[in-house]
C-alpha cells in the first residue's frame, strides 16, 4: 500500500473538486477525503491528498495554478 500526502485541506467542495479536475487533467491520481458533518457544512475539512511521490509534482502544479 502507497502512502499518501495530505496536498491540501479545505471547507468548499467546489474548491476541492476543482483541484481534484486539475490533479487528473495531468494524471495525478488523487483521493477527497469528506469530513464534512452532513448537517453542517461548515464543521469539518474536505481533504485532498496524493501518493506521496507525486507530492513535488502536484505541490508545483497547484501553486502555478493559484498564481494564474
């Protein structure tokens, strides 16, 4: 079993859903973790994570991204 890193955490799902379009867009596996409480969205961490050996690679993505 690979190990995976937590890339980023967030409280929107159109965020985290956004970052998980642009992790595959360039074959980047990717995994959302939900911690949401379902009855209060703001409670709990939509989390994105990585296999650890893509960390440097999607770490660089995400951060030219977010300069754009």
């Amino acid at each position: 079993m690979q190990p995976w890193y937590l890339l980023k955490s967030t409280r929107n799902i159109a965020e985290a859903n956004i970052v998980k379009g642009l992790l595959q867009e360039n074959d980047i596996p990717v995994q959302l973790l939900n911690k949401q409480d379902s009855s209060y969205l703001n409670f709990g961490d939509i989390e994105i994570y990585v296999p650890d050996y893509y960390k440097n690679v999607a770490e660089n993505l995400l951060h030219k991204a977010l300069l754009n």
